[in-house]
C-alpha cells in the first residue's frame, strides 16, 4: 500500500482540527488532535502490521477513502487519462457567438478592443447556420454560448441563430444548453419572451457594487448612468420564467469590494434564489487591478466573507463547491470547442481577438478552415507542465491556462489559478484560504 500523492493536509487555525483532503477523489475527513496523530503515523507508513482495533478502523477508513492506495495504481495516469478525455471529448460540441464586437458601455477597466461598426454579417450569419447543420447533428450536446462586444446590440442575429440551432436540436434529438454574457442594459419584456423561447435561461451579467459605485465603472457610451435599468431588467428577467437563472457577476478592486454587502442587500428575497453570486477580481492596469492593490489575504479573507453573507441572504452561492473530477482546465482546452467571431473568424480562448491569434476562419460554405501552425500550437504542447505533475491540486486545477502557458514558455510563471474561468474554491485555494472552504462545504468528522 501508499499514500495517495494527492493527500493535502491543512490545520484549521481557529479549532486545531486537521483537515485530510484528496484532490483527486474527492474524500474528505476532519481529525481532532489525537485522530490525526493516528492518522499520519498511517500515511507515513501505510504497511505497518496493525493489530489494534482502533487504528484497524482508521485504516479502513484511509482504504475506502483512497487516502491509501495499492501500490499499482498511477495516479498521475487517471489524471492524465481525465485531461485527454475532455479534451478528445466527441459527445459534446460548444461553440461560443460573437454577433459583434462594439459595446453600448465604456467600462475603464474593459480590456476588449471594440469596433463600432463590427456587426455580423447576413453571410457570416448564413455560414454559421450550413456550419451548425453540418456540425450539429454529429454531437450528442451543444452548448452554445453568446458573447460579444454587447450580444444583446445584435438581438435579432441572436433570434435567427438561435431558432435556427434550436431546432436542429429538437430534429436530431441534442442535447442544448444556451447562454449570454450581457450587460444586461438592452432588455424588455418582449425580448425577454424571445430569448426564453430560444431557450435561453441563463444570463450572466454585472453589477459592480449599489448605485453610486456601480455607476462609476459601467458606464454607458453617453456617459449616462446605468443601474436602474439593469437592477430592473434582472427583476423582469427573473421574474418572466422561473426557470431562469442569472449569474450575478461583480467585478472589484479596492474601490468597491468593500460595497459588496450593500449591493446584496438591494435584491429582493424573492428573487435571490435566481441569482448566482461570481466575485472577479479586476486586473490589468494598476489603477485598476484588485489584486495589485489589495493583499491577496484580504481579498480571499473578503470574498469567503461575502460568498458566506450571500448563502446567508439566500443568494444560490453554487461556485463555492470545489469541482472535483474536472477535465480540463478551461474549455478552450477541448478540441470540439471554437469561438466565431462577428467576421467569421474563428478562435479557441475568449482573452485576445488579435487577427494573428485565430485559429482559422469560416468559409462561405460553412467549413471551418483551419490554420494547422496555430492548432498545432496550441494542442501539442505537453499535457501538463513539469511543475504541475509535482502539485497536489493538480486534478482540481488540471494544468492552468494554456495561453500563459503558450506565453510564459519556460519561464516557469504559468501557474496563476486566479484570473479566469476558475471557481471561488480554486481561488480560495490560491489566496489560501483552502481549509475554510473545506471546513464550511463539508462536514465530516470521523470520532
Ligand atoms: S497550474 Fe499551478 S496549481 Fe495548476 S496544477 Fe500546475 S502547478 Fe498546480
Ligand atoms: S485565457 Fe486561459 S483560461 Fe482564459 S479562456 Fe484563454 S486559455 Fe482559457
């Protein structure tokens, strides 16, 4: 027998208990003092003969949570296994629209470049859809993804693309799941009932803090205020189907975090349990940059905070979970993934819309024409990182983003958990704050 090399033992500051965790099974055990002495004597030395009956039933309880293992299993082989799964994966398809790429909103820290007249065209409209039929009915899920720009500046592309794939669907028998990231500005009732019979019941969209800071950062091109609209709009949507859910998204820095408790306290009860909380960190420009102006303690101290009062307000708080048995590290890992750009360009990660960073582009036949230099590029690196394969979070992080990687290349400074698409657990885990969600997302304790 040996230790799972993916045992992370972390000791409560406040109770002195021991948390044992394992980031690849997911099993997770709280040891008082004396337990957990039992417990590493074990760890250190699976193979003692025991003839206890106390440390009998530890030791079973170290087997069956697979804290302890057989000696022929090679873990670092399922991790692998798990990477090259999600990222071969044929069942699924996810595609993610970009119907433009100019915006109705000057937000400071926004670090796209916009093109005012970037609007998609009928033919590029017309390529997606012979794409889509082509593509479509080989898959047993499509996840399809708006984004922008603004999508919502585009909401009759968003219609006719949408009816369109739905029904291909609904034809070939598909899974679909469909979603928009807005700013929410651009809505009213009559196009709340089109989106939702498109089968759009996901929305993510930001509020940076109450009125007069949220107002602050997101701005409209005008320069006019916008967060009576929005905080409107999030009613209306929420209370149109009670199938929708929306992804509250609050971008901070040092300016607003500490506003956070106060923005939550604007939304009425009734529709919390509608409304998903995502703290993001800003980064970028100093002036801009939580991370560059706040310590990373107290950020993590704030955000488990806040992410606790949420719960507590009856917010759903479903990020706060550590995703266990993750494929992927980002879905720009997945080979059946792409981005289609207004101009039909085509691109794998949603940070950077440089024309020498796609990956190819739509023809007007609808095939997908790749440039090989760049797939080649970005798929035939290393599945993992030589640091990685020595780092105990690996399965719950699965190597860290590719295009840092790409871009840091040998430097050795690829590994940054925080800036995207990573859980509030993966960022707690980063700001070291793993045992207080460990201690707050499960409760076990063995006596
Ligand atoms: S990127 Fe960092 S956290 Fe992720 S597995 Fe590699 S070393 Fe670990
Ligand atoms: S920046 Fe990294 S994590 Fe984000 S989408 Fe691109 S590859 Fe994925």
């Amino acid at each position: 027998m040996k230790s799972s090399r993916f045992n992370v033992v972390s000791e409560h500051p406040k109770t002195g208990e021991t948390i044992l965790f394992n980031t690849l099974y997911g099993s997770i055990t709280v040891w008082d003092k004396s337990g957990f002495r039992m417990v590493k004597q074990l760890l250190d030395k699976p193979d003692t003969i025991i003839n206890d009956k106390v440390i009998k039933i530890i030791m079973s309880h170290l087997v069956d949570g697979k804290y302890i293992i057989n000696d022929d299993v090679d873990e670092i082989k399922v991790v692998e296994n798990r990477k090259i799964l999600g990222m071969k994966d044929e069942n699924r398809l996810d595609v993610i629209i970009m119907p433009n790429m100019t915006c109705n909103f000057a937000c400071p820290y926004c670090y796209e470049s916009h093109i005012p007249s970037s609007f998609m065209s009928d033919e590029t409209d017309e390529a997606i859809k012979r794409w889509l039929v082509d593509q479509v009915p080989k898959f047993k899920v499509l996840i399809l993804n708006w984004f922008g720009g603004e999508p919502l500046l585009s909401f009759e592309r968003i219609i006719s693309i949408g009816k369109f794939v739905k029904d291909i669907c609904n034809n070939h028998d598909i899974g679909f799941m469909t979603n928009i990231t807005t700013n929410g500005y651009l809505f009213n009732e009559q196009r709340i009932k089109e989106l939702i019979a498109i089968g759009i019941f996901s929305y993510q969209i930001t509020v940076d803090g109450p009125p007069e800071i949220h107002n602050k950062t997101r701005i409209l091109r005008d320069g006019k205020d916008s967060f009576r609209k929005i905080f409107e709009n999030i009613l209306l949507l929420v209370r149109a189907n009670k199938k929708v859910r929306i992804s509250l998204r609050v971008n901070f820095n040092h300016n607003n975090i500490y506003a956070i408790p106060e923005l939550l306290k604007l939304f009425p009860e009734d529709i919390r349990p509608s409304l998903s909380v995502v703290y993001e960190p800003i980064f970028g420009k100093k002036c801009f940059s939580a991370t560059k102006n706040i310590s990373s303690e107290e950020i993590s101290s704030k955000i488990v905070d806040y992410y606790h009062l949420a719960q507590q307000m009856g917010y759903d708080v479903t990020l706060e979970s550590i995703g266990i048995g993750k494929l992927v590290y980002c879905y720009a890992e997945r080979e059946n993934q792409f981005i289609i750009n207004y101009n039909g360009d085509v691109f794998k990660c949603s940070v950077g819309f440089n024309p020498e960073e796609r990956f190819g582009y739509l023809s007007s036949e609808g095939r997908v024409i790749l440039n090989e230099k760049q797939w080649n590029k970005w798929f035939r690196m290393d599945l993992f990182e030589q640091k990685c394969y020595s780092c105990k979070f690996l399965p719950l992080c699965m190597g860290g983003c590719r295009k840092t990687r790409i871009e840091n290349a040998n430097t050795g400074s690829f590994c940054s958990l925080v800036p995207t698409n990573t859980s509030f657990a993966l960022k707690a885990v980063a700001f070291d704050k793993f045992e207080e969600i460990l201690q707050n997302q499960y409760n076990v304790y063995v006596q």
